[in-house]
C-alpha cells in the first residue's frame, strides 16, 4: 500500500510540473524564486507526502516493538541513525539540473522538528495556514516528496516501486547516494530446506530480531 500510495502522489508532482518547471540551480535567482512558490494545490501535496512519510515512520517504529501510542519528532529523529537516512541523496529524473535533494541531510536530535525545513513548513501550515501559507513551497514540496521515495526505499529496497512499471510511469527520482552498509548490517535471505533426497522444502523459518532504539 505505500508503494502504490507513493506512485499516486509521484503522478501529482508531475501535474504540478505543468504548471511549475522546476528551476536549474545553475542560476541561483531563478532557483530560490521558484521555490518559493506556494498556493493551495501545493498546500495539498505537502500535506499528503508529509502525512505519508509520517505513516511510513510509525510503521517502522511500530514494527521494531517501539508501540507508542502516541508518537513525536522525538521518536521519529531515531529512525536517522538506523536508517542512515542523512546519507541519501536524490535528483529528479526528468529535471536533472535541479540539482541535488537530500531532506534528511540536517536531521538533528536537539531540533527533531526545525532541522528538517520540509517538514517544519508542513507543521505550521497544518496548523495554522493564513499565518503560514506562504510555507507551502514548491521548494518544501519537492523535499518532501524526495522523503516519500527515500522512506520507499529504505524500508523495502530499489525494485519496489519500479514493480508496478506496467501499470505505473517511471520514478520521478533517482539515487544520487545511498547508504554502504557492512555485511554484518545486511539482513540475508533465509537458507534454503532440502530433504535426504535433495527435495526443496521451502524456507527455513526466520524472524528477524527488532531493532533496539
């Protein structure tokens, strides 16, 4: 479900990409104009990517026998270190010169919240959007939307969202950088059962032990 979840909102970025290019940031005015961009369909967009990327935090949380019922930034800025998620870099496929997007790269401890610009312009139009409207950018979009892929694949690998290519488009992203993980950081497929006689039995049984936050 987030796999498809993501590919639908991947295809309202590129509606919004008919109406905004996005700038090179060879020309450092242009750039930071563009970005500043806001109006309500943005507004839209930022609130769906960030909701799915806070969706996508929870389930890890909750997976790794975390279980709070109620979580904060305080409990997702944890996921940084487990997931090296500060070492992920992407472009946009189709605008290249854009240059590169790494909304993790300043996720800090001592500011869960502010350290991740994207998300903090999320939080204050949520909450208050005559006040904060101006936040919902074209600039916090593309970030947050880099998120919602980079969250994809951290959980569940490079071939996911690519599975669906006969029903979907393309990734509107592509990896720059990705963390190097060691051997021993590597979860390895389950050994193959075989009787006496050389029969395949299936997988050994396996359940992977959680992560300690």
């Amino acid at each position: 479900s987030s796999v498809r979840v993501s590919h639908i909102l991947f295809s309202h970025l590129r509606e919004i990409f008919h109406y905004i290019e996005p700038p090179s940031c060879d020309d450092a005015e242009i750039f930071h104009t563009h970005n500043q961009v806001y109006s309500h369909e943005l507004r839209d967009l930022l609130m769906l990517a960030c909701t799915e990327v806070e969706s996508a935090w929870r389930a890890i949380l909750d997976a790794n026998e975390v279980c709070q019922e109620h979580y904060s930034t305080n409990h997702y800025v944890k996921l940084n270190r487990a997931l090296r998620l500060n070492e992920w870099v992407v472009r946009l496929s189709t605008h290249p010169s854009y240059g590169m997007i790494a909304p993790f790269s300043n996720w800090d401890s001592a500011a869960p919240t502010t350290s991740l610009p994207w998300y903090d312009a999320y939080n204050a139009t949520k909450h208050g959007r005559e006040r904060s409207f101006s936040r919902s950018s074209f600039g916090a979009v593309i970030e947050a939307m880099a998120a919602v892929y980079i969250m994809n694949i951290a959980q569940f690998g490079d071939k996911h969202l690519a599975s669906d290519g006969a029903f979907f488009s393309s990734d509107e992203f592509y990896f720059v950088q990705a963390p190097k993980w060691s051997s021993e950081e590597l979860y390895v497929r389950p050994i193959e059962c075989q009787d006496v006689e050389g029969g395949w039995l299936g997988y050994r049984h396996w359940t992977p032990t959680p992560y300690k936050f």
